[in-house]
C-alpha cells in the first residue's frame, strides 16, 4: 500500500470514529479516560499537535469544534453530566490518562 492510499484510510477512519463519537453522546468523556485511557478532548489536543507539526495554527477551541461538531461550549451544556463520586473515584484509580 502506497503512502497516500494509507493516509486516505486513516483519514477515513477518523472520520468514522468522529461520527461514532457524535452517534454516542451518552459516553461521557471521562468514561472514555477510565476505560480507553483518552477522549474527545485528548484527540481535540492531537489535533492541534498534528496541525502544529504542519506549521499550522490551529488552536484547542477550533480543534473542539472538529473534534465535537460544534462549539464546545455548546456541546458541553447539552450533552455533558456531572462526573458521578463513583466516575471520580473510578478515573482517579485508572491514574492519569492520555495527553
């Protein structure tokens, strides 16, 4: 498999991960940093460090709204819950995740 061809399917596949994301807004990100070590706001920050890498200015919040579809203030107020004592002291066990 040539170079290109790799980067158009790892391409796709992030897409597809971001509309998996979008299709499951009931996972909350620090269910996602318990059990997978990373979230939505961890691939937000890869963004901007992929970008960076490129000589690209692009900043977290612009990264969010990729990442989240939508501003994440937004998302934020319509979509995220209270961490639970029971998720606090679950991510505070799995040590610290993905950064």
């Amino acid at each position: 498999m040539d170079a290109d061809t790799q980067t158009q399917l790892e391409a796709a596949v992030f897409r597809r991960l971001l509309r998996h994301f979008d299709d499951r807004k009931d996972v909350q990100n620090i269910e996602l940093m318990i059990l997978a070590g990373f979230c939505r706001n961890c691939l937000s920050k890869w963004y901007v460090e992929a970008a960076h890498e490129k000589g690209l200015d692009v900043d977290l919040e612009e990264a969010r709204e990729k990442i989240y579809g939508m501003p994440y203030s937004e998302w934020k107020a319509r979509y995220q819950a209270p961490a639970t004592e029971e998720q606090l002291a679950r991510f505070e066990a799995a040590g610290k995740g993905a950064d």
